[in-house]
C-alpha cells in the first residue's frame, strides 16, 4: 500500500516497529488517520513515543508476535467476523488440501513433511490436492518427490479443489480453525504477557474497521523480520487481512517499512544472493540450470503472471551482455554466476572465519556494528587479505584492527593482522545524484547539491571505475572464465573532471529499450524472449518512459479533492501502480465494495478496468472472464477475470501457502532460539527448520538457562542512525543521545541494586559489554506462563566511533537465520545483567 | 607443504563422505579450513611460477571451495553428489 494511504485507514496496527521514533515521516499519516478517527494500536514491549501516540498500547514479551497474531485470527474465525464476500471469492479459503496433510496441531508443533534427520521439509502433503503448486517466489518450485512441474501443469487443465460450504475437514478453512483453536485469550496472555482485556480490545478494533465499508492496515519493520520466525510472523498478518479483506483496498494493507537508504532498492536491483534484478530466480549450480534453455523449463510457471519469466529473463542478459548476447548462444546465460549455496551475510560471516574469502568490498554498512555476533565479525575480518570500507566517516570495520574488540582484550595484534585494509572516502546523498527506492516501493530521484570534496566520489563512480580497471586488466586474456568481465557491456556516459558516470544513463537502462531503435520502453509488457529488447529489471520499467522523461524526478502531488493516489509524487513500480493487487478493491462483479472505500472499478461502457490508481490487472479483461480449460491455457489466460491476485498460480490470496515456504504452510508459535521460557504451546521448542550453525565463537544456550535469564531485544533511536557512523559523527546528533545505555525496568533495577547511570555489565553465550543503566517504566516484566520474565532494551547503534560512543550491542547476539531468508535475530534473545564494570580495564565503548 | 594441506583436506573431505552428516557439522569448517590453507600455498606457488599449470591448480582448488562451502551451508539438502564430484577433482591436485 502507499504510505500515504494509511490516512484512509479506520485502524492501524503498527507492530515490530517504533514508528513514531524511527519511521517520523511516515508516522505523520497515522496520526492524520487517527485525527479523521481511525483507531491507532501499538503492540510493542516497551511504551515509547508510538505508544503515547496510539489508542492502545498492547504490551507482549519480544518474539511472541505469532501467539499474539494468531490469537487475533482465532478471534476472526471462531466469532465469525470474517469478510466473508472478499475472502471467499479472492482466497483459498475454500481449497481443499491433500488427505495425507498433517497439521502442527496433530504433531505438536510440527507439520508433515518433516525430516528430523536434517530439519528440512518436503512438501508433498501441503499441495492442493491432486496439485502441484507453484510459488510466486523467485524460487518457484515446491520440494516435492516426482515431477513437480508435471503437477503444476494441473492448473492449466481445471480449478483447484474447492468446497464452497467449507465443510470438507481439508479445506483451508477447517484446517485453519483446528490449528489456530488453541491460540485462546488465555494463552495469547501466558505466552505473550499481554492481558486478555488489551488483546481483546484490538482484536474488536480491527474486526470494526473491516469489511465492505471499513479498511484497517499493518505497519511493520525489522521488529517483525529479525526472528528465526520472521516470515511467519508477517504471514500471520497477511491472514488476518486477507480474512478481513485489507488487501488491495484503500486504507487496507501491510506496509512495510524501510529503515535504511535505499533498502527497497537493493533488494529489487539486489544485493541478495539468490536473486537478479527484480525478484528473478539466481540459477544454482544444479543440473536443471546447466543452460537457459534448461533454467527457464525448469523455473518458468505454467500459470499467472510470473509465465513471463523468460522474457525479462533474456531482456536482462541483453542489457548486461548487449550484442555478444544472441540465441545462439543462449544470450551469454553461461556467464551468469551459479550458486552452490546459501551465500547470504551470515553462513558467509562464518566462512570468512574458515579462511574462504581472500577479500571483501564493505559499501554502505558497517558489519562490527551492525550484524550480530560484533566479535566472530572482526575475526573474519582478520583472516582477509584486503578489506575495502568505503564511507565518508570512519567506522569500526575499518579500524578493527586498530580499535578493535579483540585488540583490546589482547586476543589479535595489529602486527598479527595480516589484513590490508583500503579506507576510501565517499560522497554524502547530497554530492551525488540518484536515485531511492524506499517504503512503497517508490522511486525518487534526487539531485546533487554540490560536489564531494577531496578525493570522496559517490559509490556509482566507484563500481564504474573498478568495472573499466577490471576489464582493462583482462583485455588481452584468453581464458574462458574471463569471458564473463569482457564481455559484460560497462559503457555509462561520464562527464566532469572526475569522470562521474551519469546515473540516469543507469536508470534509462533498468527500464529497459528497443535493440532496435533504442527507444525507451513505456511498460514491461513491452518486453520479448527473443532479442529485441534489453532490460535491467522489468519492475522498473516505465520509470524512464522517454530519454528525457524522468518519472522518478516528478514531484506532482495530488492537490485538495484530487484522486489521493499522487501518481504525479515520483514512481512507484510496477507501472506506477500505488496499490497492489487492487483489482480486490472491487467485488468479483468489478463493482466497488462500497462507496467509501472505491479504488478500481470495471467500466463496461468502455470496456476496461478504471479507477484513482492503475489498474494491478490486465487493462481489458472482464470481471466475467474465466479460464478456458479445454484449451489448456497458460500465464494469464488461466487467471480469471475475479481472481485479483495475478502473481499467484490460480490468483488467489494464499491464507494456507502449499509452496515457497520452509517451515510450514501456516504460522505456528514457537519460542525464540534463546529464552528463558518452555514453549507452553507445543512440545516443539523453537522453529524446527531454523538454521543453526554452531561453532566455537557462536555457542547458544539451551531454553531456560539460569546463566540468561532475562529477555533481551535491540532497537535504533531517532538521533542515531542504524550503524550509527553517519550520525555519530554529528556534533549535535551526538549531543542528543551522547552514550550507549540499558533500558530496565524499576522492578528488575531493584532486584539487582541498580541506580539510574549506574555502570552494568549485559552478558550472552557470545560475550559481554559494559553501559549506562537507564531505569524507566517504559519496560516493563512480563508474567509469562505464571512466572515473571524480565526484559531489557538496548540501541544498537553504538560503536568505539564518533562523538556518542558506546559498547555495541550486538557483540552479545549469535549467528542463526530464519531458514526462508537467513535472516539475523536482533529482537529476541536472552542475556545476563549484573551492577558494576568489565573486569578488564578500558572498557572499548565509553569514550574513557 | 601444498600437499601436506591437500592430503589432509582430502582425509577430511573423505570422512565427510564416508559419515554423510544429515546436519551440518563442524567438520565442515575443519575441511574448509584445510582446504583453504591448501589454496593459500597454491597460490603462492603460482606467485612464485606464474606457469599455466600453477593458474589452473589454483582455480580448480577454488572450484572444490565453492562446492564444499556450499555443501556447508546448503539450501536444502546437502548436496553429496556435488561434493563427491569435487572430491575426484581435489584428488587430482593432491
């Protein structure tokens, strides 16, 4: 949804975020919801600034977000308050599932499919019955035995199974109701520590504000995604709107938040290991992708919109190979690197470790800082040959070797480190021009202000300029595996003494152009698997319709009475479309839910979907329309006319996911990896499918050790910006927030002798630091299954560095992913505290 | 001094395959370590040589990296085929 948006909702629920102090632009539109009435909730641990600002703040112990969530569905389905009109029609509510699918709840905790030799599952059970579903995600295809594609092609031959009484005990709908039976009020309370009567008065909020006349939203960001649960958590949310029916409506949604720069933009163009420009599939190094004819049999999907993979496909091997790329070479798609692995930031932390990297680029992050377990970091970093850091300050990752941690405890000499480090400055936002893709998906432009002094260049330049070294330094080899860096088109216009590359001529070329003319493309249906047309990444086509015709530089908002949409405010992919999947917005017959809450709409006279935004849906095709099964029909021509959600198999919202995920089909409670509690709800622990790697240096404790009682959970403050460095470094920034510091409650200070300021020392299975104690009422103990757990707060944005310096945070956080995105737990783990000082003198963080 | 590294990385690669770990273990990172030491002298010996046959040693030793780090942290099951295949490969360097 756009963030603007937010201020047509009757109920926003802003959870795993502190909006109000981390997200201040984006908070003004809740709190324009709340002045035109719209209920306002905050579910958060602490009472921050988003809690004053809310009508109710529901308190809950870190990580217990699924209980909390799947309370809330409970709720929904148990006192039949489901949109019924919506989620019938647009969901799978109503889909039946194999007869040989085995819920948690049947398992304690765990789905079938599991393998407990090696903590994977397959999906085989999850299927539609007599179906193969394919994912929309990049990698689209289910682990399942036999040929899965063969099972797919089912969806071009009828609908899916359904039972449209739900009383088929294997229809969603009844499976839903037995797995979430056990999330009652009572055990939302013993789990998360949040009363009943709170958790009640949301769950009344957001089923008011739902239905033909009323939309409520999510807003989430990292406080959601940094669990080995992550996914399942924002999966919860995505049931409870898709049963309310917030999905594609005004006011309705789940808006994500971006806390960084350009984090939209870096997973779209991506920095993520197994993916390619705008969520297409990285080939691996199986047999399946050996050429591009094999990868796109294997990764193309028989139905719905992602049927198109091949053309953007060979439209970006264009783009990056130019006239080299032909079909008789299968458009150079053997110089596309392959994966053999998880390669994400942390199985590769741990490889540095063990000597596998020789050198690493560090661009835009601060890693000592900013990824967990600070100390194994600065080891892996001690193994390189060089180290690149660029940035306009100097960071901890740059002078590990110097001021490091384990320099300062003794462990590494900096005549020990054999690892040459090259410091370059860079350019700040405003000396380079660019572009940001940020919450909403929108693309802004921005220009440069002034140049960079000395030698600081923006980050384009570098890249640019590396890339002509490297291809000039393997001009005149010979060598196949060279091919790839000669053969890759590097040919950016520059300007100025310093040679700037011109990064709209990079933008121009994400949106993709006519081989032949070399016009600019106006739309990714424009695009074609057979040559002609180059592009970066299909998403953003349309973001430079013409040479001189920059979208993301507009700066048009719709004024008073205008539509609301601000389609004239920058880009917003696909297709400048504001809201996805809006096609939901009106009812199975194309006419608006409701008066209120009209968005797109089917103008029969013309004969085409119209509205305030643009259509998320094939422009001509009618509400009527459906699939045409004795002709088997493939890509969209087996999507029909009422099934808006067009990147799916069969178009539908997915309440019960078949495909795509690896730790089951619905969202399950389970503990954090580190707790200092029992999972009350099943006798499985923690997330069966996590990944876990331990290794000395990254021990992690059993469940309910008393070396770690108490909850432990990082945030970022206002004045201070993520790594920390870019505002550390500011005088008045620094002034505002000028040390590290604890959060503890009054009731856990009493217990430990701890005063205001006083010194205390945080330990972990990883290691220990030493701040300021900030006793305040806005943490709070929790009373958790009858027992009191305590938690405490700490930002994460300190470091050795700068004017505001402090110990870091995440020294104390170990290394184990989510299993679908491997992403870091930062917001759930468990510590130690004691009153006074680390036994070893000069303490690294508190500026002494 | 090469093949000291080499011989050991394979030892451990061979013991990796003979037990087939369903999880991943440490022993992973013990073959890693060996075989990256094992890189490190080819690479200086290729630094000392510069021959055509020092260059492709080094990168086939880099190809076995590739492949067990990937059985290390794989992305579903750990891939054995893959690992046997680089096995073969590491034995023709040793």
């Amino acid at each position: 949804m756009a963030l603007w948006d937010l201020v047509n909702s009757d109920c926003v629920v802003v959870m795993g975020s502190n909006m109000a102090e981390n997200h201040p632009v984006a908070f003004r539109f809740v709190v324009e919801a709340a002045r035109r009435g719209g209920t306002v909730v905050h579910v958060d641990p602490r009472f921050t600034r988003t809690s004053a600002l809310a009508n109710i703040h529901a308190p809950i112990r870190s990580g217990t977000d699924i209980a909390f969530l799947g309370g809330v569905i409970r709720y929904i389905l148990e006192n039949d308050l489901w949109f019924r009109d919506f989620a019938m029609a647009y969901t799978n509510i109503a889909t039946i599932i194999e007869d040989g699918y085995g819920d948690a709840e049947d398992n304690d905790g765990i789905f079938s499919g599991f393998e407990v030799k090696n903590g994977n599952y397959k999906h085989d059970t999850w299927q539609y019955k007599g179906e193969v579903v394919a994912s929309s995600l990049a990698e689209h295809h289910p682990e399942v035995q036999g040929n899965a594609q063969e099972g797919e092609k089912e969806f071009t031959r009828h609908k899916p199974p359904r039972d449209e009484t739900l009383q088929h005990p294997n229809c969603v709908y009844q499976i839903m109701r037995r797995h979430f039976q056990r999330y009652t009020p009572e055990m939302v309370e013993r789990v998360t520590g949040c009363p009943q009567s709170v958790f009640l008065r949301v769950c009344e909020a957001l089923t008011k504000n739902s239905g033909r006349e009323r939309t409520g939203a999510f807003c989430y960001a990292v406080g959601w995604t940094h669990h080995s649960y992550g996914v399942q958590i924002i999966r919860a949310a995505t049931i409870v709107q898709g049963l309310l029916g917030n999905v594609g409506r005004p006011g309705g949604g789940i808006l994500a938040l971006r806390g960084h720069c350009s984090i939209q933009g870096s997973t779209d163009i991506p920095t993520l290991f197994n993916m390619l420009p705008t969520y297409l599939p990285q080939p691996t190094a199986s047999e399946s992708h050996a050429t591009l004819q094999e990868f796109l049999h294997a990764e193309t999907v028989p139905t719905g919109w992602w049927h198109n993979l091949p053309k953007y496909m060979v439209s970006l091997l264009k783009a990056w190979y130019g006239d080299a790329a032909t079909q008789n070479n299968g458009f150079c798609y053997e110089y596309v690197p392959k994966n053999t692995g998880d390669h994400s930031q942390l199985p590769m932390t741990l490889a540095m470790v063990d000597g596998v990297m020789k050198g690493q680029f560090i661009l835009g992050q601060n890693p000592v800082v900013g990824a967990v377990n600070s100390d194994l970091v600065e080891r892996g970093l001690s193994k390189l040959d060089w180290l690149v850091v660029r940035d306009f300050a100097m960071t901890e990752t740059a002078n590990f070797w110097q001021k490091g941690r384990l320099v300062q405890r003794g462990e590494l000499r900096p005549e020990d480190i054999q690892t040459e480090v090259f410091y370059l400055p860079s350019a700040m936002a405003a000396e380079k021009e660019g572009t940001m893709t940020n919450t909403t998906r929108l693309v802004q432009w921005h220009d440069k202000v002034c140049d960079p002094p000395g030698d600081c260049r923006s980050d384009l330049w570098f890249i640019y300029h590396l890339g002509k070294r490297l291809k000039q330094l393997y001009a005149d080899s010979t060598l196949p595996a060279d091919k790839p860096i000669q053969t890759l088109t590097w040919d950016y216009p520059t300007s100025g003494d310093i040679a700037e590359p011109d990064a709209a001529s990079v933008l121009r070329e994400v949106n993709g152009y006519g081989i032949a003319d070399g016009e600019q493309l106006q739309s990714f249906q424009q695009l074609k698997d057979d040559g002609s047309t180059a592009c970066g990444g299909w998403l953003y086509t349309g973001v430079f319709p013409g040479r001189h015709d920059n979208k993301s530089r507009s700066r048009t908002p719709d004024g008073p009475g205008g539509k609301g949409s601000h389609q004239g405010w920058a880009f917003a992919w696909p297709d400048n479309r504001r809201t996805l999947y809006n096609r939901a917005s009106a009812d199975p017959d194309g006419k608006p839910w409701s008066e209120r809450k009209k968005l797109v709409w089917w103008d029969a006279e013309q004969g085409e979907w119209t509205g305030t935004d643009t259509p998320d849906f094939e422009p001509g095709k009618p509400p009527q329309m459906r699939p045409d099964y004795s002709k088997h029909p493939t890509g969209m021509d087996a999507i029909g006319g009422d099934a808006p959600f067009i990147m799916e198999a069969d178009g539908k919202c997915m309440l019960f996911v078949p495909s795509g995920l690896k730790d089951g089909p619905l969202p399950t409670y389970y503990e954090p990896v580190e707790t200092p509690v029992r999972n009350v709800m099943y006798g499985q622990q923690s997330n069966p499918a996590v990944k876990l790697w331990p290794r000395p240096g990254n021990e992690i404790h059993a469940p309910e050790d008393p070396d770690y009682p108490y909850v432990f959970t990082t945030y970022r403050l206002t004045e201070l910006h993520c790594g920390g460095i870019t505002t550390r470094v500011m005088p008045h920034n620094a002034e505002l927030q000028p040390e590290a510091f604890v959060e503890i409650s009054p009731e856990l200070a009493s217990a430990h002798g701890i005063a205001n300021l006083d010194w205390v020392v945080l330990s972990s299975a990883r290691g220990e630091i030493e701040v300021k104690a900030l006793v305040t009422r806005r943490m709070r103990p929790f009373t958790v299954n009858g027992k009191t757990v305590h938690q405490v707060g700490m930002p994460w944005v300190f470091g050795w560095e700068g004017y505001a310096r402090g110990d870091i945070a995440n020294v104390l956080l170990g290394i184990f992913g989510d299993p679908n995105t491997s992403i870091h737990t930062t917001k759930a783990t468990t510590c130690n505290l004691r009153k006074g000082r680390l036994a070893h003198a000069g303490g690294i963080g508190h500026g002494q | 001094m090469a093949n000291d590294h080499g011989t050991q990385a394979l030892r451990l690669v061979d013991k990796l395959l003979a037990e087939r770990p369903d999880k991943v273990t440490h022993d992973f990172s013990a073959a890693t370590r060996c075989l990256t030491a094992f890189r490190d002298d080819l690479v200086e010996d290729w630094r000392a040589n510069r021959s055509e046959a020092a260059r492709e040693r080094m990168a086939k030793a880099n190809a076995v990296i590739s492949v067990i780090v990937g059985g290390h942290y794989p992305r579903g099951d750990i891939p054995w085929q893959h690992i046997l295949e680089a096995r073969k490969q590491l034995a023709t360097l040793v």
